[in-house]
C-alpha cells in the first residue's frame, strides 16, 4: 500500500490520520461529556473537572494539528477516481460535506481556543486560564 494516495486508492498516511481523527474526536466528546457532569468540588474516574477540561483543551489542540496534517497529505497525492455507481449530483453531495467537515475540525479548535470563557473551574480560575488576584481588604 503505497504511503499518500494514488489513483489506485487512498494511502496508508491517509487511513492513518482519518482513523487518528475520528478516534480523538470520540475522545473530545467523552472528556467533555465527563467535565461537564462532574460537579466542581467532585472527581470523576478519580480526575477533577479541571483535569478533564485540560484533556479535552489539549485533544482539541492534537486535533487541530492532525487536521492540518490531512490537509497537506491531501495535497501530496491524487484522490481516487469517484465510484462510477454515484451520480453527477451524489458526487455534488458528498464533495460539498467533505468540505464542510473539514471547515468544521479546523474553525472549531480557532473558535474554541479564542473564546472569552465566563465559567470558573473549582480553583476559582477561568477555564481559559486567568485567576483572580484576591486582594486584602482595608478595615
């Protein structure tokens, strides 16, 4: 099996970084399911909110990088040709969701990682990384 696409089918680079991205994005979506039912004072499988939070930041940011790997990979070899049972409009269909998807893995982790986030962690910090600085009131 050759390394990036030919004509003859998709390379192995390519079945490796699709198969890395749809095995990172389960993980994004079960760190975040977790973090967000795990009270801020509790633990869950032993690990805080917090913890939780810092995976799904850092999955998402392995993510980004992995989408950006498909991309150039993309760009390496050729695509196979289309099956020839689709139809004109199917080959429409599925380019067009194609690109959406990949628009979608590459502006979420942009969105997510410049969001101003309001929430706090149990430490009193934001979830984007800001603490307070408490300071001693006068009497």
């Amino acid at each position: 099996m050759p390394l990036v696409n030919s004509p003859a089918g998709y390379g192995a680079l390519t079945k490796l970084l699709h198969w890395l991205m749809a095995l990172l994005i389960l993980l994004q979506y079960t760190s975040a399911k977790i973090m967000l039912r795990t009270p801020a004072e509790a633990t869950t499988l032993g690990l805080s909110q917090d913890t939780y939070y810092n995976w799904h930041k850092s999955l998402g940011l392995v993510a980004f990088l992995v989408m950006l790997a498909r991309l150039a990979n993309r760009r390496m070899g050729e695509l196979p040709p289309w099956a020839p049972t689709l139809t004109p409009l199917e080959h429409r269909i599925i380019h067009r969701t194609e690109q959406l998807l990949y628009e979608a893995l590459l502006i979420m982790p942009l969105a997510a990682s410049s969001m101003p986030w309001r929430e706090t962690t149990a430490s009193g910090c934001s979830v984007s990384g800001t603490c307070p600085i408490r300071l001693a009131r006068r009497r």
